[in-house]
C-alpha cells in the first residue's frame, strides 16, 4: 500500500515540491469584496494582495468542509492508498474538525491518520516534507503517523509583519494582542508556539526586524531543513536568504509566499522563517 500525504493550501508549499513528492492539498476558503475563492486554484497570491491592499471589506477565510475531505479520502483509498492527512493548528482553524468528520464517515476510517501540526504557513509545510520522506521509508501509515507527532517539536516558525493590523481584524490576533498597544509604531516578530501565536519582539524598523529574524533563526541550529517565505516583497525575502546561507546552503532553503489564506491574517510587507532543527 502506498502512504499518500494530505494538506491544506495554508501550509504554502511551492507549487513544484507539491508536484515532485505528489501531495495533495485541498484548497482553504478565501472570501474577498463578496467572492468566495478557493486559495491557490481560483485566486493566486499576486491578484489577493491587490485586492487586499485597495481597501475594501477585510478579507475572511474558511477550511475545507467535510465533503471536501470526504471526496479526497475516498479517492485515494479507492486506489488502495493509505492516508497521513497534517493540517494547519486546530487553534487557529477548523480544518482539522472537517478532516476529523470526514474520516468518521468512512466505512474504513483505520487507512486515515490526522495531525494537527499545531503549525501554520511553510512550518507546516516543512512537517509534510518530512511525511512525504517517511512515507517513501517503507514503514505502515500508524509508524509514520506516530514518529511525526513525536517529531513535531522540531518544526518552528518565526514572522516578521508590517502590522498586527491584519491579524487583529481577522479574530486570530491571539497571545500577540499583548502588542496592540504599540501596533501603530513597531513591526512586530511572532512565533508559533503551542498551535498559536506568540509576541516575540517589536523592532522599531524593518530592518532591526529583518536582522532578529536572522538572529532567531540562527539560534536555532543545527537545522535539517529551511525555508523563507514573504507576501508581497520577494527582494527583502532574496535578503534574508542570503542572510541565513551559514546554516544551510542557498540552493537547500526553500522559498515560498504566503498565500490568501495567511495573507488574510499576516498582510502585506511579511517575511518568515520555518525550520527543522537537527534532533538534539
């Protein structure tokens, strides 16, 4: 049986890796001006960020519904597969109840694993990277299942935001309000931490923020695997992967954006690191 590894479209993995490892990522729900879209096939990064940026009603999104994993899972154990199904933190969406009830509604839920990444973003794509490897390992769909959620502690996210402006009208703003008294004045660096976001730092410039990231990051090592990702400035994201070259060589450090779904609560003008740390 072949172990076949799904997602959701807010863990930002490039378009090629998606393709190369053969994930499947169902799209999450992004509402703008009015206008349900499904993020990544009906409406892509560079056309979000305009729309968000003119103004208009704030964007809201919604997870996958049950049908939409249902159709899924049944294709794929249809073809005789087995299922590790690694979603975005349960705190910070719904997508994980979908996944929950569509296995519960299958005459043969035993091939379906779910995880809650407790992650968000490309950390959670780094988590399927490492699935996708495990699952080519030989090992049964409950060996893999168990080893990620054992390994989870090794995946970490940091973001360096314009604004906490975003985040605070899309109800995700979480232990970062800690910062809203300052919001209008700092860029503020959060972390994921316990399925959440957590208030880091609040550099006063962009440029103090883009060097803590660096330092952060760093502090991280030795790290496995790296990935930078940004939302509307690819040049300041090429400058902190250029930054980050004494941990992993440039052509091993993933690049990405984040989409619509992320894009709604981290806005323009973000960067990000996700890394796996080498197990200690």
């Amino acid at each position: 049986m072949t172990i076949r590894i799904v997602t959701d479209s807010s863990c930002d993995l490039p378009k090629d890796l998606v393709r190369q490892h053969g994930i499947t990522v169902l799209p999450c729900y992004v509402v703008v001006d009015d206008q349900t879209f499904r993020d990544g096939v009906e409406i892509q990064a560079d056309e979000f960020y305009s729309r968000l940026q003119a103004g208009g009603r704030t964007p809201t999104t919604a997870q996958p519904t049950p049908a939409d994993f249902q159709k899924i899972y049944r294709d794929l154990i249809g073809q005789g597969d087995q299922i590790i199904s690694i979603h975005v933190s349960s705190k910070l969406s719904g997508t994980l109840n979908s996944a929950e009830q569509a296995k519960a509604s299958l005459d043969d839920g035993s091939s379906v694993e779910i995880i809650d990444s407790h992650l968000a973003s490309i950390p959670l794509g780094l988590v399927v990277l490492d699935a996708v490897v495990m699952a080519s390992e030989g090992r049964n769909v409950h060996e893999v299942a168990a080893t990620i959620q054992q390994t989870l502690g090794l995946h970490h996210g940091l973001f360096a935001l314009d604004t906490l402006e975003y985040l605070h009208k899309g109800g995700r703003i979480g232990k970062a309000r800690a910062f809203m008294g300052s919001v209008l004045h700092v860029k503020p660096i959060l972390r994921l931490e316990g399925g959440e976001a957590y208030p880091v730092e609040r550099p006063r410039n962009s440029e103090r923020a883009m060097r803590r990231l660096v330092e952060l990051t760093q502090e991280l090592a030795p790290v496995r695997r790296l990935a930078v990702i940004h939302s509307t400035d690819a040049n300041r994201m090429a400058e902190l992967k250029q930054s980050l070259r004494g941990l992993l060589p440039a052509d091993q450090i993933i690049e990405s954006r984040f989409g619509s779904t992320l894009g709604t609560y981290i806005g323009p003008d973000a960067l990000g690191v996700a890394v796996t740390q080498e197990p200690g």
